[in-house]
C-alpha cells in the first residue's frame, strides 16, 4: 500500500473532537512494512497523540526500530509539517536522508527530508562519554 494511501486511510479515524484537526501518518520501516496513525487527543487537551508519534509506537510495537519513508497528510491549505517533537521522534529512527511527504487533502504535496525538517538534531551520539 502507498505510503500515502496508508496515511489518507487512518487520517478517517483520528479522534479530534476538540480541535477538529484530524491528522494521519504512514512510515515504511526497513522491512517494507507500513505502519500509521491518527492524532489522538483528549480532555487535557493539549496532551493528546500525535499522528507521526502514533505511527512511530506501532511500528516499534511491532518488533521494528528503523524507518526509511514518511507521510503526513490532514486538511489544511498547505502540507503540514511535523511538530517539533515529532521531528525528535522521527530522526531517533530514520537517518536525515529519509523522505518525508507532506499533503493535503485536497492534492498538494511538498517533499521534504527529516535532516531538512530537524537540522542539528539531538542524538544518542551526543550522550557519549569521552
């Protein structure tokens, strides 16, 4: 299934009731296999789920810990990029070559990488004891 496909599928079942922004996301681990989720957000809002953090928990749910493609889709004018944390959580497993598509509903696509969406980004690397 297409990457996107996946993302506009699971974007139908993100619970939003409070602001009706529903968001999906795909990722394609290392195997082939598809992974998505949807925003999920509840009373304490803003401390709900986010889509690319729902996709990323099923896939390492899975047994699988890198990935190597991304989408994110919602209704919006304009594709709409990761939020910061989601980008942390995006670059912990996929390099900063991995392509990531941005869309809307209505068709536009901007292509991007997770390097671009996360330059300088925070890794285990920098943990290390010298």
């Amino acid at each position: 299934m297409p990457l996107l496909d996946a993302a506009r599928d699971v974007r139908e079942n993100a619970y939003a009731p409070y602001s009706r922004f529903k968001v999906g996301a795909a990722v394609r681990a290392a195997s082939g296999r598809v992974f998505a989720g949807c925003n999920v957000e509840n009373a304490a809002y803003p401390e709900g789920t986010c889509a690319e953090a729902g996709a990323i928990a099923a896939m390492v749910a899975a047994g699988e810990t890198v990935l190597t493609e991304v989408c994110v889709i919602a209704d919006s004018p304009e594709p709409v990029p990761p939020c910061g944390g989601c980008r942390q959580k995006l670059a912990e497993f996929g390099g900063p070559d991995v392509p990531v598509t941005l869309a809307t509903i209505g068709g536009v696509v901007a292509k991007t990488t997770i390097g671009a969406l996360l330059p300088g980004s925070f890794s285990a690397a920098h943990m290390e004891k010298t």
